[in-house]
C-alpha cells in the first residue's frame, strides 16, 4: 500500500513539475501584407530580407558578417507580459535552412534576456524550445521576442512563436468568465481616451462624470447608431463561433435602443436590445451568441446610443464569455507565489480592475 501511495505522489508532483501555461502566441501561417508589421534590423552591409510567405515569415540572410546576433527580427510583441524570477520558455515552429545557432532575446528594450540555442535542420517545420530559467525582468504588456538568427545562410521561415509560464495554470473557472472589464467610475482626465464620433452636424459631446462616461444627445439624425462611443479597448481578445455577452452599467435618460458593435475595425458584430430607462444605474446585457470574428488582443466594445436623447452615463463596461470549463488539473501542491491571473489564465499586475486569481484564490480587485 504505501508502494502505491508513493507512485501517486511521485506522478502528481511530475504533473505538478511539468505544468505550463501559455500567456502569449503569435501564429504567422499565411504571412502578412504590406510591409513586415514589427521591428526588424540587419548588419550594415549585410544581405537578407523579412519577407511574407504562405507559411509564414521569411527571414533570409543572404551575406553574413560573422555576427551570430544579426539580424534581428521581432517576431512576437503583442500584450507579452512577464515576471522578475519567473521560468518561462519560448517555442518556435520554424523551418530552417541548415543547422546553426539560434539566438533569442525576450523582455523590452530596457531590459532583456538573451539565450541560445543549437538547431539541427530536418528540411522541414519543427519545434525549438528555449528555456528562459529565472528570467530577470518585469516586462508589463509592452515585451517581445527578438529571432536572431544570423547564423544561418538562407530562407528561414517561422510560422508560430509561443511563450509559456512554467509556473503552472491557475484554477480553470466553472461557468460564464468576466475576460475584459472597465470601470469608468471617477471619469477620466483631459481628453476622452478612446475613439469616438458623431454624425455630421449632429451636436452632442463625451465628457467627464464622477459617475463615469457622460454622452449627451443633443440632436438626433434619425441614425441609431450615431454617435458612436469606443467605452473599452484594451487587450480584447474574442474567438470565433464563441458565445459572448457584453454587460454595460449605465444611466440612461429615456427608455430606447441600445446597440453595441464588438470586434475590431477588420470585423466586428452588432446586436441590439431594448432599454427601460429607471431613472437610475442598471444593468444591460447585449448576447453575442455565435460569435463570428477572431479578435486576437486589439477588440473593442463600441456603444451607439443615438436614440437617447440626453445624456447617458456608462459606469462600467464587461465582456462575459459563457460557459467556461469545469475540468480541473490534478496538481501537487505548490508555494505560493503571489502571482496574479485573471478569468482567462492571463497574468496581471496590480493595476488591473476585476476578478483575479491568486495563489489558488479568486478576489475582486479593484
């Protein structure tokens, strides 16, 4: 019997040991348009090109100049956030021209790691893992992975870059999952700072409110869907045939119609629903059920309220993803951390507003 006990705890601590979470993914497969979107630098004097390819992002080195480290291709720098002392490690799914040395740098330009690693070539896509043990450096929401890999002569062709936590996943929720919130209570200073329009010679203006969001209506054009209001934008991310709901708390001066777009400016969808006015704060939720764009980090929730007229005040704005997971991890037992995640296994700061994840707990933070 203890035999037994023995090869249980020996498999959850592998289990616990060998947990990992992704916090940031780039997929290049069917390469970009235009000019190459990220930073990109090669040695005075020295051939290559970033280019797009079908598969994903052509870096060629055509001459070299004895320098492992150029050039340098940014190959993933949306959202990356990361941890003083943390473990974590980089995947790249990339197909190379010979074998050689890859070079990773990851953090910001304040700061960062640099590690290397040996590649050898198998004339096809592959995966190579470089582990950044004990990185050094907190990187909030502004960090990249730098490719650097000029080591090799020719056309290598990254088609996906992945980092990982290997400090384990949080609890999986049970049930719909708050995964973007804002909270506009207080207002806000100087200019509105996110988008907004109204039709033409429509008057009417977004202002401050210590309750939040002040939009007036002065004269309506018949159009319900001006003016429109960006009331959220930061690191939106959807996911295709996903059912969504977006709860805004607001005051509304009339009883109307309220609609909502969410997406971004490539593809967005809209719905809307009737709104009672109380003469109060409320509560409205919009079903985005089926929703239909992939919005990877850069969505918005954009408010139209051109059938109010008045002024509506909008105190805070969450997107609700329904029907999370019941399914839980066996893990061994770890030390706490004091690490923050929220509802979609995103890690976050301090500064971040809504429900959190910490050292297996969950809290409001606000």
């Amino acid at each position: 019997m203890k035999k037994i006990f023995t090869l249980v705890a020996m498999a959850m601590m592998a289990i616990g040991a060998n947990a990992q979470t992704l916090i940031a993914e780039k997929d290049w497969t069917g390469g970009f348009e235009g000019d190459y979107p990220m930073w990109a630098q090669f040695a005075d004097g020295q051939e290559g090109s970033v280019a797009s390819d079908a598969e994903g992002v052509a870096i060629t080195v055509g001459t070299q100049t004895g320098e492992l480290w150029q050039p340098q291709v940014t190959v993933l720098n949306e959202g990356l956030s990361l941890a003083e002392d943390h473990d974590y490690k980089v995947v790249v799914t990339a197909k190379f021209p010979a074998s050689g040395t890859l070079q990773i740098n990851m953090g910001n330009w304040d700061g960062r790691d640099q590690y290397t690693t040996a590649v050898e070539a198998t004339g096809d896509f592959q995966e190579v893992e470089v582990a950044f043990d004990g990185y050094a450096y907190n990187v909030d929401g502004n960090g990249f992975v730098l490719f650097q890999c000029g080591d090799f002569a020719g056309t290598t062709i990254v088609k996906k870059v992945q980092v990982y936590d290997m400090a384990g996943d949080p609890e999986p929720p049970v049930g719909d999952q708050v995964i973007a919130e804002k909270d506009w209570t207080g207002g806000f200073e100087g200019d509105y700072p996110m988008w907004a329009q109204f039709a033409d010679g429509q008057e009417g203006s977004v202002a401050s409110d210590p309750d939040g969001v002040a939009i007036t209506v002065g004269t309506q054009t018949g159009e319900l869907w001006q003016p429109q209001v960006t009331v959220l934008n930061e690191g939106l991310s959807l996911a295709e045939d996903n059912d969504y709901a977006v709860k805004v708390t607001a005051k509304f001066p009339a009883s109307g119609t309220l609609q909502i777009n969410m997406g971004n400016w490539d593809g967005r969808d809209q719905y809307t629903t009737a709104v009672e006015a109380t003469g109060d704060f409320q509560e409205v939720q919009v079903d985005f059920d089926g929703y239909a764009y992939n919005v990877d980090g850069n969505g918005f929730v954009l408010f139209q309220c051109g059938d109010f007229a008045g002024t509506t005040i909008v105190k805070k704005v969450q997107v609700i993803q329904k029907g999370g997971t019941g399914i839980k991890n066996v893990k061994a037992e770890k030390a706490l951390n004091n690490v923050r995640y929220n509802l979609a296994g995103q890690k976050v700061d301090a500064s971040y507003k809504g429900i959190v994840i910490m050292n297996g707990k969950k809290f409001i933070q606000k």
